[in-house]
C-alpha cells in the first residue's frame, strides 16, 4: 500500500510541474464562441493544433456554452474548462468521428494531456440518442435497432482515450452520454480525480471503462450512472489492466458499483480497492469476474459500505467463449459494511434495472465458480451485513439435496442475478477452494426460509467466528459435495 500511495505522489507532482510549465490560451483568443448556438468544432481543433505546434499548455473556457461536434486532442495540450463553462456535445450524430469509437473528445497515441476545472462536459446524450433512432428509421444510419435503440458504437460517449501516456482527468462534470460516458484504452499513467458523473441520460450509460490500462488512480469521484459505475475491462488477450488503485469513490448505479471483468480477454491484476461507497444500486456494490478466458487475480477490497444494494459481493468464474478457460484467485475482501433491500434499489430512477432479471430473494454474497474450475484463495473478514428477511417461501429455493438443480449457465453474462433462487439468504459459495471467511455478522430482520450459508462443491473452507441471526433458524451451514470445512 505504501508503495502504491507514493505511485500516487509522484504522478500528482509530475501532471502539476505540467501545468506550472504550459502556457495558458483563452478560448476566446481563438474565436470560439460562448454563445451555445454557434458550432466551434473547427475553431477548437484549430485552437488545440495550434498549442500543441507551440510546445503544449491549456485551452481556457471562461464563463458561457460552447457548441462543438468531435475534436481531437493532441500531445501536451490540456482543456481546462472553468467553473461555469460548458462544452455542449452537438445532437447530430453526423457531427462526430468514428476512431475505433464514436466520441466527443478523441485522444490517441499522446503523452501529456487532460480536461480539468470545475467547468461541465455535457454531451446532450438523449436528444443525440433519439436523433441516432429518427435517423435510423429514415435509412441515413445502418442499424436493427436492437431494443429500439441503435447500437452503442453508433451512440457518441464523452471522452475516448486510446493509447495515451499520462493523462490527468480532474475536477470536471461530466454528464449525459449517449453511451459509455469516457473510456480509456491502453492507457499508462492514467489519474481520474475528484470528478463528478451525472451519466443517466440513456442505455449503456457508464461511469468510467478503463480498459487495459497501466498505472490507473482512481480516487475522490462522486458517479451516478445509468449502468456500471466503474467499470474495469480486458479486451485483449495480449493485455490487462495492472496496478489499479480506485479510493474514496461514491458511486449509485442502476447496474454494478464497481466491477471488473464484463470483458476479460486479458485480465486484472494488482487491484485494490479502497473506502468507497455504493448506494441504491440494483445489482452488485463489487463484482469481480473472469469469464472470458483470462486471469483475475491479486485483488483488494479494503473498506466498503454499500447502502440499499441489490447484491454486497458477487465473484463469478465463467467460460462465455468455448474452450477459453478462466481463472480466479487471491482474492482479499474486509471491512465492509452493508445493507441489501428486498425490493429494487434503483426505483423511482429513470433508466431501472430490467424488472424480468430480479431475483425474488436476495443474496448479499456470491461466490460462484464452474465444475472442475475453481474459484481459489479467497479470505472475507470483518463483515456486517444486514438483510431484510421476509423472502417468499414459495420461491425459495430450500431442496438442499437437490443443489444440482441451480443451473450452471458458464456461457451466460455474468450477473448476481443469472441464476435467479439460490439456497442462502447469507453466503452461497460454489466450486471454490482455499476459502476462509472470519469475524463475519449476517442479520435477517424477518424469517427467511433459507439458511446463511451454503457451501456446494466447496473444499479447504474455514469458517471462524461468524455470527447471525435469523427468526426461528439455528443451523449456520450446510455443505454438498464438500471436503475439510470448518467452522470454529
């Protein structure tokens, strides 16, 4: 953790001796205009090409709404966007580049860059979705309108990054995406601190996608999103995403709070993850995934309170591509604090989690592997979670000798919920080895009809100073198939 910690200092001193060293250029010097109706994308690409050719600095946006379609930054050139200013992403879907994706901000292959200050990036992502759909049905964009919106490569997210090295995101509002909101790709030296994400204007709408990146911090942001908050993906089998730090984040999401692995070609690696905190989000606070035939290993979570939650901890070992294998080990999670609903977290927001994927019962633990592949080296302690019971008897899944039943689904997209009843209202841990849970409170505020834990498949398992309580139940544990599980 020191380590890690003086990571951070460095990066820190070396982005801020950047900005005493550049050179500062208002945005109006270049006749970009503050009106909100007038289209500047010509006018800031001529403005960053310009800076750049001059040795770096910062593009200045005082007060007032800058309309713009896609630009393109380049090395050593910053927008610095002051409290007040707003850059307005065009609604016309013929106003941006495709560069492997369609964005607002494109950057790629650059050293030194960044979007900072207290000013709004906002991409007007619903009236740019609708758009995509009118024209769409019009013939003037290509597209089967799967779920009646057009698919995500169509849709522009915020920011893309591919392949850049030191990269500084601070302070800025990002909002209303039409898609992913800011993605970075290959990335080293990356630094995502103290931003704020208001991302809930359409589907597919995330927090932030780091996708094999190298050198990540990501601390100190407060994230609202439509779909996964944080979200860390592998798209390359010759590459992962490595030394990630992800601290003191507040994160609300009508999907995932944070997860890696809903792509996992490569894998993760070196993560930790710090004091953050997850609130009405439907699906799981953390999701760690390996289910692309990659690895997913070394990994921390220190300090978690995840409040009105649909799941706390949901680890899944998958095969979603034929005879790719994955793995999953040393995994180390402790000092959470958590409380689950009954019920939908995310109700009343406007893009809900899909009703039909609702489990009826909750179960704030997952750990799920496949048969003969194991989920391996995990150790959970110092756990208080709090449950609210009164699950219906008549979906319960309480046919303990018949756990075989609960389906195996390794092609399937990796969700808390994917196989709808399991058999605790606590912990369900399958196909894993090398388990050990200590100091662990479970609470069941009304009778539940299910035990705390199940263990399936499960060997080399302790069990050491848990606690629970639940109306009418005694029996802690019960373990299929299982060797060497022990409770003291």
């Amino acid at each position: 953790m020191r380590h890690q910690k003086t990571i951070i200092l460095i990066l820190f001193i070396f982005i801020q001796s950047l900005a005493v060293s550049a050179k500062d250029y208002k945005a109006s010097f270049f006749n970009i205009k503050s009106d909100g109706l007038t289209m500047n994308t010509r006018s800031i690409q001529f403005a960053i090409d310009y800076i750049n050719k001059k040795g770096g600095g910062r593009l200045i946006f005082y007060v007032g709404r800058y309309l713009t379609g896609s630009i393109h930054l380049k090395s050593n050139v910053t927008l610095q966007l002051e409290e007040g200013a707003v850059l307005l992403g065009s609604t016309n879907p013929f106003d941006y580049d495709r560069i492997g994706n369609t964005a607002l901000i494109h950057a790629r292959d650059l050293e030194n860059v960044g979007i900072t200050g207290k000013g709004m990036i906002d991409g007007q992502g619903r009236a740019l979705a609708n758009n995509s759909i009118q024209y769409a049905n019009a013939g003037l964009i290509e597209d089967i309108l799967k779920y009646d919106r057009t698919r995500e490569s169509i849709r522009p997210m915020v920011i893309y990054f591919y392949g850049c090295k030191n990269v500084n995101i601070k302070e800025i509002i990002l909002q209303n995406s039409a898609c992913w909101l800011q993605t970075y790709e290959r990335c080293k030296e990356l630094v995502i601190d103290s931003i704020t994400v208001n991302n809930v204007a359409f589907w597919n709408s995330d927090g932030i996608d780091v996708v094999d990146c190298d050198n990540v911090i990501i601390t100190n942001n407060n994230i609202n999103a439509a779909d996964d908050g944080i979200c860390l993906k592998s798209h390359n089998e010759k590459f992962y995403c490595n030394n990630i730090l992800i601290e003191n984040n507040i994160v609300r999401t009508s999907a995932n709070g944070i997860k890696l692995g809903t792509a996992g070609k490569g894998g993760f690696k070196n993560i930790k993850i710090i004091n953050n905190t997850v609130y009405n989000t439907y699906r799981s606070a953390i999701a760690l995934q390996s289910v692309d035939g990659g690895f997913l290993e070394d990994i921390v979570v220190d300090g978690l309170k995840s409040t009105n939650t649909g799941n706390v901890i949901f680890l899944r070992l998958g095969e979603r591509l034929a005879g790719k294998k994955s793995t999953l080990k040393r995994i180390l999670i402790k000092n959470v604090v958590a409380d689950v609903p009954l019920g939908k977290a995310d109700t009343g927001y406007d893009y809900e989690g899909p009703i039909e994927d609702m489990p009826r019962n909750i179960s704030p633990i997952i750990i799920a592997g496949l048969p003969g592949q194991y989920i391996e080296d995990v150790t959970f302690s110092n756990f208080d979670i709090s449950y609210p019971g009164g699950g219906s008897k008549f979906m319960a899944f309480v046919a303990l000798d018949k756990l075989d039943n609960i389906p195996e689904v390794p092609a399937g997209y990796p969700e808390f919920s994917m196989f709808k009843e399991v058999p605790a209202w606590g912990i369900y841990v399958r196909h894993a080895k090398n388990i050990n849970f200590s100091n662990i409170n479970l609470k069941a505020e009304k009778k539940d009809y299910r035990l705390p834990i199940v263990m399936d498949d499960v060997h080399n398992a302790l069990l050491k100073k848990m606690k629970f309580e639940q109306i009418e139940q005694k029996k802690l544990l019960y373990t299929y198939k299982s060797t060497n599980v022990s409770v003291n």
